[in-house]
C-alpha cells in the first residue's frame, strides 16, 4: 500500500511544476499547526502562503489508494480556522481544487500559481453583477460603426444568466456570417470590465482563424494586451493570448491550469477531436464555445465538455431566421452548368488517391468547361446579384481538389481574359509563400476578382463582397460544406448585395438535398441539410478535413509544393529536408539557438519561416506536416528532428496520447477508467474495436463482456466503442466498417 510519504515526495514536484518552492518557508509550510487545537493529528498538511506571509490554500494529502474528495470535511475546519480561502485535496494523482466558500470541489490538472490564488482572491472583492455592464447598442470595426444585432445581445444576456447560476462552460450556435468573432470580443470586454476575467485564452485551430480574432481583438479590445503565441516563440505575459491548438498541446504544461480565468475555443465542434482536447480540458477556466455547425451534426461529446445534457447549444441562432431577418444574404444555385461528377464514383479516391481521382475526373476538357460555363454566367449576372458592384464578374472562390488542380484552374481563367496580364486569378492555398499578401490584395483591391484555393479559405476567411463560389470538388463532410456556403452569406450594403450564386459542378447540395432559398417572396426553405445518418465514412471524411484522419496522412504517398503543386514523394522531400537543415551554416544564430534548446523571439521565428519557404522545395510547416504525417508538430520539431535531437512520434504514440486525452475529457469512474484502459491495446492493434472483440480471447478470459455491460450497460458500452473507433482508433490500411 502507498504510504503518505510516498504520496508527497509526488506532491513536492507537482508544487515545483506550479512555481512554488516547498523548502521555501515564506511560500509553503508544512505540518502547520491548527490554532485551537491541542491534537497533534489536527495540522494541516500543506499551507501556501501569498507574498504577504497570508496563507491562501490549505493542501491536504493522501495516499494514493484514497480518493481525495472524500477528505472535504477534514479539510475545511484547517481551512476555517487558518482563515485560508482556498483548498486543494490530492493524492499525488488527483487534484481537487475546492473555493469552499462559492462551489463544490472540482478536479483540476494541477495545482495553481501564487499569482492564480492571488488573482481569483483579489477578484472576490472587485467583482459586479454582470447585469450592471451595460450591453452596448453599437460598436466601430475598422472605422466603421455597426449595430449590436438583437440576437448578439439575446446571447450576451443568456451567457450572463448561466455565468450568475456558475455554470462554468457555455455553447453557442450562430451560423456562418452573423458575427460570432465580434460578439465574443464584445462579451469579453464586459467579463474584464466585470472583474470576471483578466487572463483570456482564444484558441483555435488553422492560422486563419488566429489572424482573423487577433484582427478583431486589437480593432474592439486594443486597450488590452494580446499576442498570437507560436511554437518555440517566447511566452508573453499579456492579457489575451492567441493560439492554435496544435501549438497549445505542445505548451499547455509551461502554465497552470489555473493561469486563464476564460478560455473561448472557436469552431470547438473540432477542438475535441484526438489529442487536441487536451489543450482544451487542462485549464480550469470559464469555456465559451464558439460554432456554426448546426447541432445536429455536432458529436456527443462536444455538448458532453459544455455541460449541455439535452445535446442543445446554451444559445443558438438558426440560420433560417439569419436569412429571413436579412443578416445573411440568401444564394442561389446555377443551373446552366454541366455536371461532372458521376454516379456511382468511389468517394475514397477524392481523399485518399487525389491524383487518381483528378487524372480520372477532371482533365483538361473538364477543368476548361467548368471555368468557361461559369465565367460565362458570372459576367453576365454578376449585377443582377450587386446593382452597386463595378467590376465584372464580382469577388469569387473556387474551391479544387489540390494544389496542381487549383493552378491549372486559375491558368484556365486568366487565359479568357488575356487583358489583364494575369491578374483576373490567383492561386490562394496554405503552399503559396505570399498567401497572406495575395489574401489582402483580394479582399481590398479590384484585382484579382478571384481566388482559386484548396482549403485555406474554406473557415476563418471573411470577404463579404464575395458573389460566387465555385465547387469543383465532391464533399461529403457537412460541416465543410456548410463552412464553404457559408464564405458568400455576409451581407455588404456598400455594393447593394442582393444574394450570391453557388456553381456546383459536382452536385454536393443533391447530395445533402440542399436548396437555394427565396425568402423575398417568403417561400424560403433551405439553409438546413437534410439528416443523413452520420456513418463512419463520413466521420473519416470529417477527420480528414481536420488534418486529424492517421490513414489519410498514411495513404497519400507525396505532397504539393508551390504555385503548380509540384508533386514530391514525402519520403524524398524528408531526405531534401534533413539536407538542407544539417548542411545549413552553423553559425546561424537562430538555428543556434533552436540547437539549445531557446525559445525565439517573434522576428526570430518570422525571419526562419521565410528563409525556409523558399522555392525549389518550400519547406514550410504544413508541408513538413504532410511529409512527417505528423499533424501536431511544429517547424521547430521538425529542425529538432532533422538535427537528431529529437524524434517526430510515432503513429502509435499519437494514438496513445489521443486515448489519454479522451479518457482524461470524460467523468468516468475508476473502474470505468480501469477497463477502458484494458481494452486500449486491442483497439490500437486492430484500429478499431467491435463488442464481438470481448467475446475472443484474451479479454473473454477477463470476462470483459459482462464487466462492460455492468459498469456502462450494452447501448453505453456501443456509444462508447463508436467514439473510440471515429477519434482514437484510425488504422491507415483500408477502410472498415
């Protein structure tokens, strides 16, 4: 049995971890006598002090075989009678921390920071009622002034009436184009101004969106400090941090998981998936959700992190009622056009044999035809759409299959209008070196009036003068497609935009029975999908849209590089790439520095990004991400890797991690947990797990059918399985079930 002893040298470091000194008797005390008492039992086992000498948390220890939470009321009268107003229960391997004086205790995942205590003490005294800050009926974005919409304010409300009730995690549903990113900006300001937040933590997970809330934070909350924090890049100490996912996993053990008072994570419906929850579920914080995707198609667990037991967002705004109150502007979809795709077609080439699928399906006839019919209707309707728009055929994306298709799309188009040198499209995608550059000149110059793009643009990208997307690929996520109808719905006054006009040559919206609306005659009913059933393909599919699908990363041989899309095989582009890093100067001093073990400056790492995406190769980190089938790692791991001092994880070690974080996102029991954990192995053996699984040997021997069905009973153990089996247990060779 684990003695206490034992249980505190584990206790001793975890303190360490936090910033606290336990041989430093002006910050932690040990064996701290209760005053009143005469009973040499009654001390408290652990005191931390603030930097007066004060003590702020009562730690009471136990062995590792006691569940923690049971000693609450040993605890407390230590608490009491030290007048300290905080406690934290463990074992070495659980953590409560319990502010006894307004909740329950809860777990957490570590113990916190002086500065943590001292902050949320501080904030007892300085908060107000959130019904005393006032919601604002305007605010200026870029110099201009918009109007706090009625159902911005509707979520605000909600949003303060479930915070003043301590509900600690908020879901919210708007669609697409209604103004989420200002909306949370806005409720932010009011938590700060509340005395309900200071440290604020916005994750998100593609670069895009981190560019578009780091816009929007410095335009509505310049008065506040905020940085984007990248790998390898030294941490700031400002109020609002900005980061993507992928960065925080790799970085949440440097802080606290009580650092953040409010973490928003945006499109969160994707922050669930695989190891990324851990980013998510370390901070012990007030969580806002932020999502377009329509309810039904947002997993289980999602509404299991934000406390919604009915699997309804907390606040949601139909998209339905966007489009008829005018916020969104409604589309339509072209009819003259040809149909491409054909029945029957194997949808697996389209993700995992891209270039068979595109020799296949669009050749140079076909590629031709799609940008000849809609170049066509474009600029003959274009001002029927905008009365007020000038240049013909108006803001355009085209959504292609891959980097080689998208520049062959855009040489097609600039072919038909050879008047303007080039500059009718360009190729827009996360390969090209000046993507950011090309992006501003779409958004703000009269040319180019189109972009031809694979997956950059499809969420985080907002251009409210766009008046026709181009589908030139199948879909069969409905989230993607949604977020790719969704880049045409804003509205823009300034050119009268009336509605837009989708060109799918492929037939998606047949697909998800989609159709275009006419709510100026009140007839409108699309918007809505219709309720496919959710298969495991279709899951695979929505992985792969995330980066997050193991056998997608496996199966596609080769990666795109530059504006043709180059096709490199992954095994030779790692060969060109430990070349390049090892025979690189030694004396760079940046790269002397990654050799260390440093983190970077900002310039630092701006500087090392461009020097690296350059041609022939452009070696950057999303295409060292393909090349690694690596989707977590940055192009700091990635030099580590190439100088041998370090190694990218293996496919297996991931789907470790991604078992760990799921099972550490869920309230299961111990013993819960215990058998979960036994039947780990023979998921990440067999790449999925079946309930004929526990009737084979060696877990029949176990009897892990009936101790399954007795600790989660037979629907839940299924439940349980299909979760596995979408977001721990991917195997890359073939599809199953």
């Amino acid at each position: 049995m684990s003695k206490e002893t034992d249980a505190r040298i584990i206790i001793d470091e975890l303190l360490r971890q936090a910033g606290w000194n336990p041989t430093d008797g002006s910050q932690v005390l040990t064996e701290v006598a209760i005053p009143g008492s005469n009973k040499i039992s009654r001390r408290a086992d652990y005191v931390l002090l603030d930097q007066r000498g004060r003590p702020l948390a009562v730690i009471e220890a136990k062995r590792k075989a006691i569940e923690p939470y049971t000693a609450k009321q040993q605890a407390l009268p230590y608490a009491q009678l030290l007048n300290a107003p905080f406690i934290f229960l463990t074992n070495g391997q659980l953590i409560y921390f319990w502010d006894y004086q307004n909740d329950d205790a809860r777990l957490v995942n570590s113990f916190f920071s002086r500065r943590d205590l001292e902050r949320l003490l501080e904030r007892r005294t300085t908060r107000k009622p959130l019904a005393t800050i006032a919601i604002p009926d305007y605010y200026t974005r870029q110099g201009e002034t918009f109007e706090v919409r009625p159902y911005q304010k509707e979520a605000m409300r909600a949003m303060d009436h479930a915070i003043e009730l301590g509900k600690r995690r908020f879901l919210i549903e708007l669609p697409t184009g209604t103004g989420k990113t200002d909306l949370i900006c806005l409720q932010l300001k009011r938590l700060i101004e509340a005395g309900i937040a200071e440290k604020i933590l916005i994750l998100v997970d593609r670069d895009q969106l981190a560019k578009q809330a780091r816009e929007a934070i410095q335009d509505l909350l310049n008065q506040y400090g905020s940085y984007w924090l990248k790998p390898g890049v030294i941490r700031q100490e400002l109020q609002i941090t900005i980061c993507l996912l992928q960065t925080m996993i790799s970085r949440y053990q440097e802080l606290t998981s009580g650092y953040f008072d409010v973490v928003v994570a945006d499109e969160c419906h994707r922050s669930i998936y695989g190891v990324w929850q851990t980013a998510l579920t370390y901070f012990d914080a007030l969580h806002i959700g932020l999502t377009a995707t329509p309810a039904a198609y947002i997993e289980r667990n999602t509404f299991e992190f934000y406390q919604c037991p009915d699997e309804q967002p907390d606040y949601a705004y139909p998209i339905q009622e966007a489009f008829k109150n005018k916020y969104l502007v409604p589309y339509q979809f072209a009819t003259r056009i040809t149909e491409i795709i054909a029945e029957g077609i194997e949808l697996d080439e389209v993700y995992y044999d891209p270039a068979a699928f595109e020799r296949t399906w669009t050749n140079e006839a076909t590629n031709r035809l799609m940008m000849e019919e809609f170049d066509r209707l474009a600029w003959q309707t274009y001002q029927e759409l905008a009365p007020r728009q000038a240049i013909a055929p108006g803001k355009t994306i085209v959504f292609a299959l891959s980097q080689h298709h998208a520049a062959r799309l855009a040489r097609y188009l600039n072919e038909l209008h050879p008047e303007l040198k080039g500059k009718y499209a360009e190729v827009i995608t996360s390969v090209v070196a000046n993507a950011d550059e090309l992006i501003c000149k779409f958004k703000y110059e009269d040319y180019p009036q189109i972009a031809v793009s694979v997956d950059m643009l499809n969420t985080g990208f907002n251009c409210r003068e766009v008046l026709h997307l181009v589908m030139c690929r199948p879909i069969r996520s409905p989230i993607l497609y949604q977020q790719i109808r969704g880049r045409g719905t804003r509205t823009a006054p300034h050119i009268d935009k009336q509605k837009f006009v989708i060109y799918d040559f492929f037939g998606n919206h047949k697909y998800f029975n989609d159709r275009d609306q006419d709510w100026f005659s009140g007839t409108g009913t699309g918007g809505n999908l219709s309720q496919r059933k959710r298969s495991q393909h279709s899951q695979d599919y929505e992985l792969i849209e995330l980066g997050q699908s193991d056998r997608w990363r496996e199966a596609v041989t080769y990666i795109e590089i530059g504006l043709e899309g180059e096709r490199i095989d992954k095994k030779d582009y790692i060969t060109y790439w430990e070349e390049t890093i090892q025979n690189a100067d030694p004396d760079n001093p940046v790269l002397q520095k990654i050799r260390e073990g440093e983190l970077l400056t900002e310039p630092e790492a701006v500087q090392l990004e461009q020097q690296l995406n350059q041609p022939r190769f452009y070696f950057n980190q999303e295409n060292l991400r393909r090349a690694y089938n690596s989707s977590n790692s940055s192009l700091i791991d990635f030099i580590q890797a190439a100088l041998g001092r370090a190694r990218i994880k293996t496919e297996q070690e991931r789907q470790e991690e991604n078992f760990r974080a799921w099972l550490v996102s869920k309230s299961f029991t111990p013993e819960q947990s215990q058998y979960l954990t036994l039947l780990k192995n023979r998921g990440l053996a067999k790449g999925k797990i079946n309930l004929e699984d526990l009737f084979q040997p060696p877990l029949s021997v176990l009897n892990a059918a009936g101790l399954g069905v007795e600790l989660f009973g037979e629907q839940g153990l299924r439940t349980i399985f299909e979760e596995l089996n979408c977001l721990v247990f991917q195997k890359k060779n073939g599809t199953e079930g």
